[in-house]
C-alpha cells in the first residue's frame, strides 16, 4: 500500500532518449524538457541482494528509491535525487496492485 506522507524527498526523472551515431551506434541522451519532477523516498544502501537472495557488498554507492509506479521509467532512465548526485537505474520492481515501483540505482558515470 502507497502511503503518501513517506514520500519526502523530490527527485527528477530523467528518461533517455536514442540516438543512432555516425558510426551506427546507439547513444541515449537526457535532454532536459524531458524531465519529470515527483515525490519519493530515498535510501541510501551500502550492499543488494543477488539474484538468489545472497547479500552482495558493493563497490559503489547504492541508493532504494520507492515511489508511485511510473510507466516511463527503463533500465535507461537517471535519477537525480535532493544532494544533488544523478543515479543510474539498475533494478525495478513494481508491487503486485501496480502502485509502488521500488528502483535500485547507481551514481551515474557523467
């Protein structure tokens, strides 16, 4: 169940958009009238589960996004969250009513 008083934090979604290079390459840029600004919960993690359930150390800094389920967002989209940092999404789950995404995400490589 979404309760809308644990979401504190404004963030900004920001979906990629595709591009084909001169060398025929995808590329994905973020362009900024692309952005979407929503209210969020956002966790700082310092390891994640595998896909068998094992806790996992990581490497870098991983934060737990919780908030309403959003259509638009992909394995492409950044986050950029209120310390100012932009994330890399690497995981999405969606609850079982389709209401509350629960998103992984990385510090984003700029």
């Amino acid at each position: 169940m979404v309760m809308a008083g644990k979401y504190r934090d404004r963030i900004t979604i920001q979906p990629a958009t595709a591009t084909t290079s001169t060398v025929g390459q995808t590329e994905y840029t973020y362009p900024a009238g692309t952005q979407e600004m929503t209210w969020a919960r956002v966790e700082q993690a310092t390891e994640r589960k595998g896909p068998d359930g094992d806790v996992q150390a990581s490497g870098s800094e991983v934060y737990v996004i919780y908030l309403r389920n959003r259509s638009g967002m992909d394995y492409r989209s950044r986050i950029q969250i209120p310390n100012g940092e932009t994330l890399q999404v690497v995981g999405i789950s969606v609850d079982v009513l389709g209401v509350e995404m629960t998103v992984e995400a990385e510090k984003a490589d700029l």
